[in-house]
C-alpha cells in the first residue's frame, strides 16, 4: 500500500531517494541521499580532521532535520572508530519520514546495516556505542534547542526548503542556534538564498559561500569566527544584495535597521582589494577587537 506522505523516487541523476508528495519535496535532489550527505556536510565541515583535533574534548555536531537520516547515518559512518568522542544531537519535527525510510532501506541502501541502530534511537532518543552517543531531539527546533545542554561545534542545516519550511530560516531561529554555538563553529547548508544568508547575518554568524552540490553552483557555510569561512561574502556580494528583490530575511519587521546593520558589518570590511601591508593592518585592528582569534 502507498504511504500517504511519502514515496521513493528516482532522482534526474540516477540517485534513488524519497519524495514529500505534499510539499513536492524531493530530499537529496538529485545527487542522492549519500553523495549529498557526504559531500555538503561531511567533506565540507572537514570532519576528519576535527576528529584528529583536541581529543579529550567532546566533539558535538547538530544534524537539524533529521528526516530519513541520511546526513546522520554518513556522519556515523565518518565517526566510527575516531579516537576523539563524539555527541551527535538530532532535531526532527516528525519521525514518520525516518520510519518510512527504515521500511524501505533495502531501496535505499544506505540504511543497510544500521537498521537496528536506527529502531534504537526511534524507540529511545538514544544510542551509545564506543566513542559516539547519539542524541534524537524529538519536536519542534525552535523549542528544542532551548533545552539542548550541549553547544556544537559542527551544524549539518538541513530543513526542507524556505518555501515550504520558512519558520526553519528566520533571523529568531538562526539567533537561537547562534546561542548555542561553541565559541568556534560552523555552519552548513545547502541554500544559497540572499535572504538566508542576510538571516545569518544578522543571526550573528558570518557567512561565507560553501561548495557546489547538484544543480547549484554554491551553497553556504557561516562560522562564528570570520578565519574559518574559506570564502566569506565580500564586497561583490553585497552589492547584488543592495540590488535583490529578496534582501530581507523572512519576517523582517525593520527593513531600514537590518540594511544599516548588513552595510555596516565588519564582515565588508575585510580588505579583499587592499596590499599587504594594509590587509596587516586590517589584521591588527582586528585582532584587538577580538575578531580575529
Ligand atoms: C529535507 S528533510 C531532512 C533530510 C535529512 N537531513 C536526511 O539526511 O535524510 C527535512 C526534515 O526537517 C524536518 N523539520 C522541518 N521543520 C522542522 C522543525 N521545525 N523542527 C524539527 N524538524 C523539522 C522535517 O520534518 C524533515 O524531516
């Protein structure tokens, strides 16, 4: 029998993955489930390395939107037998789409495997096994993170899309996970939506363009410490943004204050066309106001 919600398609690019028929959703389009997973947020975070990093310390990665736990089961994956402990917290609104896909995980592959780990963390909320302890925060995000003890290091952002999720890319949800963010941390997303990146902005994060994954050509990272962006918004960027028709985060109630605040953000005053002795100077200046670490 057919599920009411959900169906498994096949991708334009050959990849097996599932469909919300209600928002017309596909997740993962069109690379798929595991390629997606593993190149926006795995590769991209560089989780490798942040396993090689400070090994007495916990390393703690939000995987927001749960769904069929694609980006869960790869960061698992990329986690297992790493010398550094790990806490995974999940955040997902509705777990039919994970139990949809554990009935299915024989088409969708990358379940395989990790069926009985995934019936844990339905029936539980929690997995512990060996340096990993996975956390399931079973409701709404924007209440969730209230509650949640640990800040993260790593953010795998992965709601469905503003269109259909638009209560998931407001500048309030984004402060609320800027509050809990370590004091180095970062973002990952698949967007590259002007308004979105002005909702991080203004959120507190600085926001950079992340790699390219499907059919677009760039996405977006945000860190809170501008060092670690690879390539953070500049100049060119800002000037598309004072032209967009979309500048505005969703929700904003005042447009003028947020267009004074991104104008002026120390973001744009980083000296991308100056000299080297300038761009010393800029370092200076910034590293005594703390925003250069
Ligand atoms: C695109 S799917 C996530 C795919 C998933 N990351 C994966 O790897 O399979 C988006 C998920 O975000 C969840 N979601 C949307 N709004 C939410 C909210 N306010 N709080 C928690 N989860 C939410 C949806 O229920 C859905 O399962």
């Amino acid at each position: 029998m057919s599920h009411p919600l959900f169906e498994i398609v096949t991708t334009t690019a050959g990849a097996v993955s599932i469909r919300n028929k209600k928002l017309n959703e596909i997740m993962h389009n069109p690379v798929g489930p595991m390629r997606e997973a593993n190149e926006l947020y795995i590769e991209q975070s560089n989780l490798k390395w942040h396993l090689t990093q400070d090994l007495t310390t916990e390393l703690v990665i939000y995987d927001v939107g749960l769904g069929a736990a694609a980006n869960a089961i790869a960061t698992l994956q990329a986690v297992k037998n790493s010398q550094r402990p790990v806490r995974l917290v999940s955040f997902e609104i509705d777990l039919e789409l994970l139990r949809f896909a554990l009935e299915h995980s024989t088409q969708l592959g990358y379940l395989s495997g990790y069926e009985d780990i995934v019936k844990t963390i339905l029936a539980d909320r929690y997995y512990e096994h060996e340096n990993i302890k996975w956390q399931l925060h079973h409701g709404d995000f924007l209440d969730c993170i209230e509650d949640v003890n640990h800040k993260c290091h790593l953010i795998y952002y992965d709601p469905y899309s503003p269109k259909v999720n638009e209560a998931m890319w407001t500048t309030e949800c984004f402060t609320k996970l800027r509050a809990k963010c370590q004091p180095r941390a970062m973002f990952y997303n698949y967007s590259q939506a002007t308004a979105i990146r002005a909702a991080l902005l203004e959120a507190g994060f600085y926001v950079g363009f992340g790699k390219a994954t499907g059919l677009k050509n760039h996405t977006t990272q945000a860190a809170t410490m501008l060092k670690d962006l690879k390539s953070p918004l500049d100049q060119r960027w800002l000037e598309r943004w004072t032209r967009s028709d979309s500048q505005l985060p969703i929700g904003c109630q005042d447009a003028s204050r947020l267009k004074n605040f991104i104008l002026n953000h120390e973001q744009f005053t980083w000296p991308f066309n100056l000299g080297a002795s300038a761009q010393n100077n800029w370092a200076n200046r910034s590293l005594s106001r703390g925003l250069l670490k």
